[in-house]
C-alpha cells in the first residue's frame, strides 16, 4: 500500500511513491482537480499538486518482511542488568 499524502493545491489524501535518489521523499499521484473533471474537448484535468515530490511520512522506515523482527526477538537472549 502507497502512502497517502495531502496534495499542496487540493489538500486532498492522495498516494505518493518514493522518488529514486531522495531517502524520505516522494512524488504524489496525479489526480484529477476537485470539482473540475473534463475541458469541452474531453481532456481530464489534472490537479496543479499532481506528481508535485513531497516529504513521505515516517521516512526511512523499513518494514519488517514476513515477521523479521518477531523472530529475532525469539532468538535473543535476554539480557541482565
């Protein structure tokens, strides 16, 4: 699942990718503007926010694949102090 982030023109949720080369950032989806769907030739409209690089929530979080960390805390031994 993508992080959603809220676009700078619309203040809407919108999902974001990580942008290669930029730890921590990445570029929002584009979508449509609200309210403003189709121009008279039928072209869609994108939000002005549209693929604009923002920063990601929680960036550099590694997530823990297929409970990594479950079984390295079962392996450790515990420690004393």
């Amino acid at each position: 699942m993508m992080p959603r982030v809220e676009c700078p023109s619309c203040n809407r949720l919108i999902a974001a990718a990580p942008v290669s080369g930029r730890p921590g950032m990445g570029r929002i989806f584009r979508h449509d503007e609200p309210g403003v769907r189709r121009e008279r030739s039928g072209s869609l409209v994108s939000c002005p926010g549209s693929l604009d690089v923002v920063t990601l929530p929680d960036p550099g979080m590694q997530l823990d694949l297929f409970g990594e960390a479950e079984e390295q805390q079962e392996h450790d031994d515990p420690v004393l102090f």
